[in-house]
C-alpha cells in the first residue's frame, strides 16, 4: 500500500548565493541548493529519506498541520 506524505517546504536564499530548504515539521529536515529547482529536488529527497527512517524505526511519522498566511502592513512615511 502506498501512502502519500505532503508537507510545507520554505526555501529562502542565502548569503553564499545558494539556497537554504527546510521542512518546519520535520525537525532537521534541511538542504542547499545551487538553484531553486535543484533545492527542490534536493528537499523531495531529503524529506523521503525523513520519513522512511522513521517507518523503518517504527516512529510517528509526524503529519502536516500547520498554516500558511502572508500579512501586509502600511507603515506611513516608511522609506
């Protein structure tokens, strides 16, 4: 039986021209990346690898719950 896992990556980038990737509900679950598309790819391996250790040690896999909002605010005579 296939189960599918599907979570919140933020990829932000860094101060070596590269990209940081992280998972917020997989603790640890970091990678780099020369480009955004190579980071992706890199975070989707990281993750499988993640979550596969755990099913093999028999741990929770831990389920996405969090959500995403983005806020704007206007602060006057802001330069």
């Amino acid at each position: 039986m296939m189960k599918f896992f599907t979570y919140r990556v933020i990829i932000e980038p860094d101060e070596n021209n590269t990209f940081h990737a992280y998972v917020p509900t997989l603790p640890g679950c970091h990678t780099f990346g020369s480009s955004i598309e190579e980071t992706k790819k890199y975070i989707k391996e990281a993750i499988e690898l993640y979550v596969e250790e755990l099913l093999a040690r028999n741990q929770p896999v831990p389920e996405e719950n969090s959500l995403d909002t983005f806020e704007t605010v206007v602060i006057p005579n802001a330069v």
